[in-house]
C-alpha cells in the first residue's frame, strides 16, 4: 500500500466522486481508477460503492480512510 492510496481514498470519501477526486488530486479519472482497483485487490475487498450519483465509501473503505485520517 502506498500513502496516495490513501490520499484518493480519503479524496473520495471528501467528494463523493471519483471524477472529483481525481480533479482534487490533479490526476486523471482512469488513472485514479486504476490505482483505487490495486489498492482494493491488494486488500481483497471493495473499498468504495460506486452508483449513478457518485461514489461513497464501501464499509471497508470508511474503515481503513478512519485509520488514514
């Protein structure tokens, strides 16, 4: 796991979005996107919802973001 990981997560979890969280982090949405699935596969499990009105955190997600913050 590395420290931007965390920082897209925790930039997640502040937007509500992943396009605004990439926008947050001045880097591209499928860039955050991709980081975001290697964080998640190294962990094996989902850390963020994903629906039509945004994203939030998954149960695991706002566990490990509690422990980042």
């Amino acid at each position: 796991m590395r420290i931007q990981h965390l920082y897209l997560l925790l930039s997640i979890a502040h937007t509500g979005s992943l396009r605004a969280a990439a926008q947050a982090l001045n880097v591209t949405q499928p860039a955050l996107t991709k980081s975001l699935k290697q964080l998640e596969q190294e962990l094996g499990t989902s850390l963020v919802t994903r629906n039509s009105t945004g994203a939030r955190l998954a149960p695991a997600g706002e566990m490990l973001a509690a422990r980042a913050a």
